[in-house]
C-alpha cells in the first residue's frame, strides 16, 4: 500500500459491529462539533477494511452535488470571535481548528466518515496493522444508540474478562455513556498498561460488572491447527497486512498434513485490510469469478476477481460467522458462499457495506471518508442486513459458560459427511 502524500487508501466498512467492528460492523455515533472545544478522535478500529486504489476525479466531482464551490465561513469566523471574547476558559487554537473539521465531517451524518488529527491518524494506522493498547475490542452503537461491543478479539484483555460481542456498555468506571461518542467512550477506556478500567456491562436481562487489565495490544491475524485428524482449522481475527502471508503458510502445512476439509472461522472478526479479504478469497475462488464489487450509485467503479493461485480449489470448506462478524469478514464469507465454494454457520453477522477513503491533509491529520457502496457476488449490498448462514447456529449462555463451540461442531461434522462421499 502506498504511503506517499497523494495516495488514497479505500476502506470497506465495522463500526463495528464496527466493528461493526466495526466491524461493522448499526454503527452509528454521535456528534463532534467544534464549539465543544473537545475534539480528540481517538479510533478504537479493527472495524474498518482497507485497500490501495485511486478515485478519479469524475467520481468525487459527482459526489459533491449541487455543492459550492467554497463555504462562507463569516457565520463560524462570528462563534469564533464571541468565545474569544466571552468564554471564561483557556481557549486552545488548534482544538478549535480540529473540533471545526470534525464538525464538517460529523455533518455529513455519516458514521463512518471521521476527520482524525495527525496524533489520532498515527493511532488509526498502527490499530490497522494490529497494533494498539487497549483492552482489545471493537466499539460501536446499536440501532437505539447504545454503546456495544461490536466484537472483542480473542485472547487479549476484553475477552478474557468475558465481555462479548452485542453487549451494551452503561457505564465507565462509574460515568454514564448516555450520549457519549464512540471516540469519548475509547479514550475512557483506553489508559497506561496495567491500569484497570471498570466497565457496566448490559447483557440481554443481566447488568455485569466488568473489571478488564489494560494492555498492548499485538494481534496476530491468523491462527490454525489440525481438528479431527483430517480437518484444517484456520481462525482470522482481522485482516491486516501479514495476513495472507500466514493464511498460506497455514495452507502449505493443511497440505502436507492432507486434510481433506476446512473450517474457516471469521467469528469476531471486525474487518481490516479489504486486499487482505480478496487475497484469502482467492485461496478458494476459481479464478475470474467475481470476489466483490464497489459501486456508486448504481455505476460499478471496481470489481475485484480472483485470480489462479487457488490453493484451496476443491477442499470442502465451512466458513463461521457471528454477530461480531463485519466488513472484509462478510466479503470473504459473501464471496466464498457465492462462488458456492463454502458453507456458512453460525449466526448472522454484523452487516457492514459501505467503503471509505483516506486522505491525507497538512501536518499528518487524516480524512476518513465515505466513497461508496461494495457488494457480494450474488449482487446484495449487505449494509444493516448482514449474511444470514446457510446452517444457524446459536451459541447458548451454557455454551460459553462450559466453553463448548457447537457452531464449530456442526461445521466439523458437515465437513465430515462431505469428505465420506
């Protein structure tokens, strides 16, 4: 991916959850304006699927609409001027610039379209590659506007304290998240390692009490191992740069192991680069067939299609999905369903479908922008909606509680039918 100050980098969208998450992952968070004089965007982003590409300038040109060509800013220049000379405070000049760009972003109304400043950015980019300290879990808000975790990532801080996906965060430690932004919930949570964060947790008629360690967190994208003797079982948790590099690696030993069927877990898996989702497609996808396309309006502005290293060409393969599932782990299981090279299990995922740019401005400060819409081979754009698995799954409060994985279950013992015919 290019890193020069002209490149665009093209996200697939969950908050999560997205997550959401942003994944996906719904997604929705509240308002930044400037006045605030409080603009710090921190992004708690697994949620978010990147790729390189370049928009051309008829396809921006058309999304500014009936827009001037520059805004009239007296109306702002006059809020200005009367803080400056009524707010009993210390006014910071460059919080103010930011709260302004953050406020034209947050007009947009679109939750996925953030203005980062260079201190913010730099922490966007290294969670992209995997890298942050936190308690490791993708935030986002429901359809009612609460708090939730769109998908905690396996073995780090939040799982292990046993918070899941879809639960509401009411407060913490202590302070309401009433009307709190995602970004202010973040930069509660997140804080020095080894401090603790106490989080009130809503869990469908329960309210928990959640006390999480918080820690550096360094994701590996891709763990596997043999299930059954003849079942190669390749979990990713996000789709970052080393992804497609682990996943064929895992491939060679499923190969010289000779299993004769996979189990491809996405569960929790809140997103990440959107080139990683297309290389681990085309593990599966015959070559030529169509992996996702993203579109504008109803103008297809790139499609994305396999090409002919298909490692796993022929194998059976059941792909796992959740609700925590969002964005390039929806391409992936979209992609493999309908190229009818998988089958799904578990529950519906998140349903993220939309795509971002970024775009570099003056001084290391970030737009994270809306440019379109992507979509499944079958044609479906999967935003709000999710991917619905051919087999539903769900996991019982006894399941987690005596750490059983019928979802997983039921997708070894379908792939053991297909090996036997």
């Amino acid at each position: 991916m290019s890193s020069d100050d002209d490149s665009q980098k093209l996200f697939t969208g969950k908050d999560a959850a997205e997550k959401a998450v942003a994944r996906e992952r719904a997604w929705k968070w509240a308002s930044r304006i400037g006045i605030s004089l409080i603009a710090f965007i921190v992004v708690f982003a697994f949620g978010v699927e990147v790729g390189s590409g370049r928009i051309n300038f008829a396809v921006n040109q058309a999304a500014t609409g009936n827009l001037p060509g520059h805004l009239d800013y007296t109306s702002v220049n006059q809020v200005y001027q009367m803080l400056k000379s009524n707010y009993d405070g210390k006014l910071d000049a460059n919080k103010l610039l930011d709260g302004m760009k953050a406020g034209l972003a947050n007009a947009t109304g679109d939750t996925h379209t953030e203005y980062f400043n260079a201190h913010d950015a730099k922490d966007f980019n290294n969670q992209l590659s995997g890298t942050f300290t936190g308690i490791g879990a993708e935030l986002g808000k429901d359809a009612n506007g609460n708090l939730q975790v769109i998908a905690p990532i396996d073995g780090f801080p939040a799982a292990k304290a046993g918070l899941r996906a879809q639960d509401l965060i009411a407060e913490i430690n202590g302070t309401k998240t009433t009307g709190m932004t995602v970004d202010a919930a973040v930069s509660a949570i997140r804080g020095p390692k080894g401090s603790e964060v106490t989080l009130q947790i809503v869990r469908g008629d329960q309210v928990l009490t959640i006390k999480i360690t918080r820690d550096d967190i360094k994701v590996p994208s891709v763990n596997s191992k043999i299930l059954d003797g003849n079942i190669g079982y390749l979990q990713i948790s996000q789709f970052s740069d080393d992804t497609d590099g682990l996943a064929q690696k895992a491939a060679i030993s499923f190969k010289q192991a000779g299993v004769k069927g996979i189990v491809l877990d996405l569960r929790d898996n809140p997103g990440g680069l959107v080139d990683a989702a297309v290389d681990v497609s085309n593990m599966w996808v015959p070559e030529g067939k169509v992996i996702l396309q993203e579109k504008r309006g109803d103008a297809v502005i790139k499609t994305y299609k396999a090409v002919n290293d298909n490692i796993f060409r022929g194998i059976p393969t059941a792909v796992l999905v959740n609700e925590g599932s969002a964005s390039a782990s929806e391409i992936t299981a979209g992609a493999l369903h309908d190229n009818d090279v998988a089958r799904i299990f578990g529950v519906k995922s998140y349903g993220k479908g939309s795509v971002q740019s970024v775009l570099g401005l003056s001084g290391g400060a970030e737009l994270k922008v809306t440019v379109a819409k992507w979509y499944r081979p079958d044609g479906q754009n999967i935003d709000k909606k999710g991917i619905t698995p051919d087999q539903i799954v769900p996991m019982t409060e006894d399941n987690y509680k005596n750490h059983q994985d019928p979802q997983q279950d039921a997708a070894v013992t379908w792939l053991q039918t297909q090996i036997k015919q």
